[in-house]
C-alpha cells in the first residue's frame, strides 16, 4: 500500500489524505462515497471500509475541508467553494 509523502512525514497512514487529494485532482467533480471508496483501492491501493470512508468524508465536512449535499437521494461531496 503506497502512502502519501505528508503521511510519511507524520509518521502514520491517514485516509483522509488520500480522499483529499483525489477530490482536489477533481475540483469540477462530485462523488459518492461509494466511488470514492473504489477510488482508494483503484488508485491508491488503499484497502480500507466504506464505513471508515463515509467517517472520513463527515470529519472532514465537519472540518470545512469538504463540501457535502445530497444530489439525486445521494449524498455527493466535493472540495472547493464551488466558487469559480
């Protein structure tokens, strides 16, 4: 399982890192925590839960990092204001 380089400077793998920066790669998108949990495994090799996603995506809303709505019955998040 690679990690990131500020999860090695901390000293400890941190999953929020990694859902932070796929979502900043892709400012102009929405995802649901569904898709971001196959993002961890398929990009990151993360092997983790969709609990421990779902978790993480609320801390970090929670946190002013993240942008959460829910779209269609499902909720999508998002990072940035949305602001052009």
């Amino acid at each position: 399982m690679p990690i990131s380089r500020q999860e090695f400077d901390d000293g400890r793998a941190n999953i929020n890192v990694p859902i932070l920066q796929y979502l900043d790669v892709r400012r102009d998108e929405a995802f649901t925590g569904d898709e971001i949990f196959e993002a961890l495994l398929n990009v990151y090799g993360r092997r983790t839960t969709i609990a421990e996603v779902i978790n993480s995506l609320r801390n970090l809303v929670n946190a002013g990092q993240i942008e959460s709505r829910e779209i269609a019955g499902s909720p999508m998040s998002t990072i940035g204001s949305g602001e052009g």
